[in-house]
C-alpha cells in the first residue's frame, strides 16, 4: 500500500509542475527572437526607356521607376544578407507610335534577392491605354531594373530598360 500512495503523490505533484510550467509559457515568457533584422533602408529614382513591339502598336515608354532597396540580414540561420526590393512603375507611362495614344502602368513589385555588389531584376507588368478599364488580357512589357549597391547595401544606382517580355 505504502508504494501505491508515494505513486499518487509523485503523480499529482508531477500535474501541478506541469500545469504551473505551461501557464507560464502561456501567460507570456520571453518574446520569440526576430528570424530577420533590418539593417539599411535606401531608396533611388531611374529614368526608363524602352520600347514594346507588337499588335495594335509599338509603345515607346519613359518616366521614372521609384526604387526602395532594404538590407536584411538572418541572425538565426547565419544566412548571407539579402535585399528587399520595392519597384514601383507607376512613375511609367508609354507613347504609342501610330495612334499617338498614351499607355499608363500601375504596377508594384516586391522582390527578394541575395545581397551583390550589381544586380539585373527583370519584371513583367500589364499596360492599357489611359482612361480604359483594365482588360481581361492587357498587353505586358518587361522592365529589366539594373542595380548596383554599396558595400553597406544602399542601392546607389540604377538603370530601368524596358522591352517585350
């Protein structure tokens, strides 16, 4: 008999410990670590050029791209540092050719690549023409965004060419 109560008291006091560690945990230990620190925030404007060929017209474009670059790095997993690409083509618009007609994009891209010295990001993005509502098939150019960065990871140029995809 001896042995079955020690086994009810071990038993008991083993439930008390473990309901008393899990409202704990639940009631709000440490904060869980950050899986990915931000380093640097920069940002550059490029001036485009480029044409689309193609049925009904060929729409030469030009303005400017907004491009905001953010260096990451990955603390946990010792991972080589990344960039966080925001590409905004909204500064973009095109001229076609034969109908004078202009093209507007309101296209934005967020892209993640490994952190390197020069970088070529090629992006697709859907173009009407001003005033018109989005088609079910709009035609889609191809922005090849050039970049080069420092050595801290602030983008210090770049350069947006636009063509056919």
């Amino acid at each position: 008999m001896k042995s079955n109560r020690s086994f009810r008291i071990s038993a008991a006091a083993l439930s008390v410990v473990a309901v008393v560690a899990a409202a704990m945990l639940w009631a709000g230990g440490a904060p869980p670590a950050q899986a990915v620190v931000s380093t640097l925030s920069s940002s550059t404007t490029a001036s485009v050029s480029g044409s689309v060929i193609g049925s009904p017209e060929t729409v030469a474009f030009s303005g400017t791209v907004m491009v905001g670059a953010k260096r990451v790095s990955d603390p946990d997993f010792f991972a080589p540092d990344s960039v966080v690409l925001s590409i905004d083509l909204a500064g973009i618009s095109g001229k076609g050719q034969s109908s004078g007609k202009t093209y507007v994009v309101a296209n934005q891209e967020v892209v993640i690549r490994r952190l390197a010295q020069v970088d070529n990001v090629i992006v697709t993005f859907p173009f009407v023409v001003s005033g018109s509502a989005m088609p079910t098939s709009p035609r889609i150019g191809a922005a090849n965004v050039a970049l080069s960065f420092a050595s801290t990871g602030a983008v210090t140029s770049a350069k947006v060419t636009v063509s056919n995809p």
